[in-house]
DNA sequence: ATGGCGACAGTTTGTCGA
C-alpha cells in the first residue's frame, strides 16, 4: 500500500494534482489546504482519475481530505478531540484496508510569540493526547502531515534563518519530539537518516530552482510497525510544474 | 525581522501562509 501527502495549497486551483494522481497512483492521499469550502471540492474530477474521497472543507482556509482507490474506506472521525470550539477543518481519519489513516494540517503558528503561536502548540498537545490513544490500537496507523513543524537543522537549507520563526522555534521542535519519543516513527527521516531533502520550496526567489526547501510534511508511523516501511520519497518534480503548490507531495509503500 | 509570491474573498485591498 503506497500513501502520500500532499499540502495542495487550494485544490481548485491545482490541476496539477489530477495530474500527478493519474502519473503515481498513489493507494491513499492525505491532502491539506483545500481552501474550499465543502461543497466547492472537486469530487467529480476526483472520482474520474479513480479515487473515492471524504473531505472537510472551509471558507477560505485550511480544509483536509482523504483519496484512495482501496475497496476498504471507513469514516472513523472528522475532529481531533479536546476542544469543540475549533472550528477550522484540519483533521480526518479513516480506516483504509485495516490502515489507520490520520489526515492533519498543523496551524502554522506565525507570528510567534502570540496567540496563533498559542493555538498551535495547544493543537499539537491534542494531537498528542489523541495520537497516545491510536496507540493503543493494534493495527498499523500512519498519521499524515503538512506539520508545519522543520524537525532538525538537517530539515532547512538555511537553518538560521527560521530560529525564531514558528516552524522551528524550540517548543516546536520539542512537540514534535515529545510526540516522536511517544511511540511513532518519521518514517522518511528513518529511510534517508543522514541526506537534507526538502517537502516545502516557497514561491519567491527561485527558492525551487535553487533548492532552498524545508521539510515539513511527514509520515509518522506507530512503531511496532515501522519496519512495514518498505520504500518512500519526495515526488520533487511536481514543485517544479506551472500553477503548482508550494509543497510536493510526500509517500511511503508499506510492506502489508 | 523583512522580504517576496500566490490564493481567496469579493472588489481593489486585506489576510493568510511558511
């Protein structure tokens, strides 16, 4: 089973995700960033290039999706416990083939400190908490991620640059490691342990073209099952196309 | 800390993202 994520950066504006499903194929796709509102998702394209979809949509931003092609597809839950007073679409989960799929979009937290700062490392507890308990299950769960968090100085072409800024500051990183120490695996980082490679090129400056990237959209994969991972990569080419997202798509094959 | 670019809302400028 291969599963990909990818940050679409509003999918109606982005032909180029059909694309890209019918040239790879992927068996599940998380997107993030539909920047739809629920009844502006394109299903009917997406069923055309063969996909059934479950989507959360919202005005303007945020906005999550689950793709897949597998006969399997459950609904399990469409909000991350803990606040019911969120209201912005970033969470999803289905079960896909006896794959638990969670799709998130992590707030990106900027400017920081500050409020937003405040909900995103609030959200990231709830993710936590919540992802304790999916541990709890015993069957494999993969949790699929624009986490808007750069792990490591091995995850920025220009570390210094983004000290102070949401993504990298130290409670970020320490989320993220506290969440990692819990029991998942970064299954991309565990395949290429010691390379930069980058999921994230932002629009200005030729920033592609020079590859001055961030890595920060991840597969985590509960760890009695990391060892399932078989393959994985960046589909880097994808950034480089006309009217694309300033994410590329990221996927591991699991061995089941 | 800013810059710079792109999408969206809904009108021509503001907000957000990373």
């Amino acid at each position: 089973m291969r599963i990909a994520t990818y940050n679409v950066n509003g999918i109606n504006a982005r032909l180029p995700v059909l694309r890209w499903l019918s040239e790879t194929a992927p068996d599940v796709v998380c997107l993030q960033e539909l920047k739809a509102l629920q009844d502006r998702f394109p299903i009917g394209a997406i069923e055309d290039a063969g996909y059934r979809a479950i989507w959360k949509g919202q005005k303007s931003w945020n906005g999550v999706a689950i793709l897949t092609r597998c006969t399997e597809f459950q609904e399990i839950r469409r909000l991350l416990p803990s606040d019911d007073a969120d209201e912005q679409s970033r969470y999803l989960e289905a079960l896909v083939d006896g794959v638990l799929i969670g799709c998130l979009y992590l707030p990106n937290g900027n400017p920081a400190p500050g409020p937003k700062f405040d909900y995103k490392l609030r959200w990231f507890d709830r993710l936590t908490q919540h992802a304790a308990r999916l541990l709890a299950t015993q069957t494999p769960v993969i949790l699929a991620d624009d986490f808007n968090v750069i792990p490591t100085e091995l995850d920025a072409s220009n570390p210094q640059r983004w000290l102070h800024d949401a993504l990298f500051r130290p409670e970020s990183r320490a989320a993220y490691e506290q969440l990692l120490a819990s029991g998942w695996i970064d299954s991309l980082r565990q395949l290429t342990p010691t390379e930069r490679f980058y999921t994230y090129w932002d629009y200005f400056g030729r920033a592609y073209q020079r590859n001055d990237g961030l890595r920060i959209d991840h597969l985590l994969v509960n760890a009695p099952f990391a060892d399932q991972v078989v393959d994985g990569g960046v589909d880097q080419w994808v950034r480089g196309w006309e009217k694309t997202s300033d994410h590329a798509p990221a996927w591991i094959k699991l061995a089941l």
